[in-house]
C-alpha cells in the first residue's frame, strides 16, 4: 500500500541531529499551501528546544500566508471582507471611483448585520431576509449591500471556503415604478432667472459670479449630460467652427474624500459620445470659451479660482439650481458665503420651504460651515421667517 500523501499546511516527522558546536538541529518535511513539499530546521540547546523552536518556525509561516489572504470556512465575514478589499486594490479594470463605492457600500451596509458571523453561518435565508430588510428601507440600498456581498462571497467560492454563493439563492429585487420626472418651461426659466440674480445685488460680502453656473445651466439642459461630465468637458472637446455645433463627453469628474478632485478620462459608460448642441446652449459655450481663450486646448471650460475641477456636489448644492433638483418644490436663492476651498460658493442659507420643519441651530450653524454649534452673528441666520400667527 503506497504512503498516503501528506496533507496540505501539514508536516511529518520531526527527526534530530547533532551539530559540531553540540546544539540539536531540528528537522522536518513541510508540504505548504502551494503543494509543495519544502525542508525546514530548526537549532536549539536540546532536542526539546529545537522542536519547540522549528513549531514556531512552522506558525510563524503559516501565519504569514494567512495575512496574505487564505480563508476558510470557519473565517468570519470581516476577514473575508479584508481579503477582498486588498483584492480590489489590485484590479486595474475598476476605477477609483468604483472601489470607493465598493469600501463605502461594505462598511455602512453589510459589515454592521455580517461582521461576526462565520462563513458557514452565511446561509440563502439569514441573506435573503437581510436583504428584504433592506429593500424595505429602500430599493437603492438593498440593491447596493446585494452587489457587495455577492462579489465577497464570490470570491469566498473561488477560495473553496464555501461551496456555493448564497447570494445566489436569495430572491429577486424588485425596482418600485416610478413616473419619469423631466422640466416644464416655467421651471426652467424660474432656474434660468435665480442662476441670473444670483448674488449679484449690492452689499453681499465674497467674490461675485463669473457666469460659469449659467453655462454650466444651459449645457445641462442643452445636451441632459450628467452633471459630472458637463464639468469634466475640455476645450478640444467642444466643436464650434460647424452647424451645429457638438460636444463630446469623453470623461467625467470624480470627487473621492480621500484624494484630491480629479478627471476621469472616461465616461461613466466608458465610451465616447457626441452630442448635438441646440443653438441655445452653442452660444453659451461660445461666451464661455472667448473668456478662456488663453487657457491650453486640453484645458477645463468649467474650473474653480484656483484651477482646479469644480466638484459635481458644490454646483448641485447652488441655492439657485434647488428648484430644478427638487422638481415643484421652490426655494428660494438668498446669497452664499464664498467656500473656503476656492470653488464655487455654497449656499450660507435658504428660505425654508411651506411645510418643511424648520431648521435646529445646529444645522444652521452646519450650513453656514461654523464649527461652533452656537449661530454666530456672522453667519447671516440672525432671524429665520416664522409662521404667522391666525387672527384672533
């Protein structure tokens, strides 16, 4: 009957020589994870000593290969979670954007419910209805943990930690119908007046408007491109001298937390497109290229004071542009305090919509970016409108 193969991370039999200083030399055959069969030794004062010190050669390797990423059945999730994270960091195919995601969706969504559980705890039923706890909350976040722990425990099938995916088994999400929301004419122009006005009076402190917002406005409306691409849009990349004129959305803007803002050379769509600009939005563009015509071909049309890419989150967050992004709900503008960061200015304050709850103190003094949860006098929120009272 032939020897029986020695398992993997497993070692045979210890044996022991002498060694011309008079120290024990342990020695042993080691078949490591990869499948090969390695010699390891060890030197003590007695062959008890070298024992004891070749076992811990032996853990200290085998610990080492476990950072690097082995896991079991018996791993909790969190590691598995850690392994994949380290994973990720390492495919060139995912933007940074999408790893950002990734890290943000795991944390806040799977780890809280998943963290201390075993992989072989990891059942089709305790993930389904985590799963349906989560699509009552919203489709959006239910949609999000699935993708998350479907790639995780992916990659625990591809380790052989588990046999199949359990995700896999879990039911069907199911996105609510929603009607399609799109802009009348009246509010349209109501975003086109409050962009217009927009801290242009007298008396209000901070740099005034370069028209930027406005442009960025009409090529919005003009070519319904995302707003991260409408700002990550270059010089080369509008086309003028024809008729009509053209815009290719070659890239978009990524805003991490992490690293600075920066252009993606790609589309969210990883594909060129190029659009037909109606003559509204040509000519808006035309105004705002003369204004830049020193600025290189590869330059930006749309940048901050300091020369760097305007954040997607600081233009959507415009007093101004809250009509348009809240549908029939109307704000309106009031002047913003300049940002400290050189970019577009946010919001110091709006007036508070009929019905909404007004704000604490605290959220007004997080508005008006004041650290101090107190309202300072300097922050312009001395007097919020109050509900008139009813006669009588």
């Amino acid at each position: 009957m032939p020897r029986p193969r020695t398992p993997l991370g497993t070692f045979g039999e210890i044996w022991h020589e002498q060694t011309g200083s008079g120290k024990t030399l342990a020695r042993v055959k080691l078949r490591d994870d990869a499948g090969n069969r390695r010699k390891m030794s060890a030197v003590g004062e007695s062959p008890a000593a070298a024992t004891r010190n070749l076992k811990r050669k032996i853990a200290e390797m085998t610990r080492l290969v476990g950072e690097r990423g082995e896991i079991t059945a018996d791993s909790t999730f969190e590691r598995l979670a850690k392994v994949w994270l380290e994973t990720i960091e390492d495919d060139a195919e995912l933007s940074a954007s999408t790893k950002y995601r990734y890290k943000k969706d795991l944390a806040s969504l799977v780890l809280p419910a998943f963290r201390d559980f075993t992989l072989r705890e990891m059942s089709v039923r305790r993930v389904d209805h985590f799963l349906r706890s989560q699509a009552t909350k919203s489709y959006s976040r239910a949609k999000k943990a699935k993708v998350v722990l479907n790639l995780a425990l992916g990659m625990a099938v591809r380790y052989e930690a588990l046999e199949r995916n359990p995700v896999r088994g879990t039911s069907r999400l199911r996105r609510p119908n929603r009607k399609p929301k799109s802009l009348d004419i009246e509010t349209v122009q109501t975003v086109r007046d409050a962009v217009s006005g927009w801290r242009t009076g007298g008396g209000i402190p901070g740099p005034k408007p370069d028209g930027q917002l406005e442009v960025i406005i009409e090529v919005m409306l003009g070519t319904s491109a995302r707003i991260g691409e409408v700002l990550a849009i270059r010089k080369c990349d509008v086309i003028l001298d024809m008729e009509p004129a053209a815009v290719v959305i070659t890239g978009t803007i990524i805003a991490l937390s992490d690293r600075p803002t920066f252009r993606q050379d790609h589309a969210k769509t990883s594909t060129s497109e190029r659009l037909v600009l109606p003559k509204f939005a040509a000519d808006a563009l035309r105004v705002r290229i003369a204004k830049i015509e020193a600025k290189d071909d590869e330059h930006l049309v749309f940048f901050s004071r300091n020369d760097t890419p305007l954040t997607p989150n600081n233009i959507a967050g415009c007093a101004c542009v809250r009509p348009a992004r809240r549908g029939t709900r109307r704000c309106d503008p009031t002047p913003a305090r300049p940002a400290p960061d050189g970019e577009t200015p946010r919001p110091a304050r709006s007036q508070p919509c009929a019905g909404s709850p007004r704000p604490t103190t605290r959220t007004r003094a997080r508005r008006c970016g004041d650290p101090c949860r107190r309202v300072r006098s300097r922050c312009g929120h001395g007097g919020w409108p109050r509900p008139a009272r009813a006669p009588g």
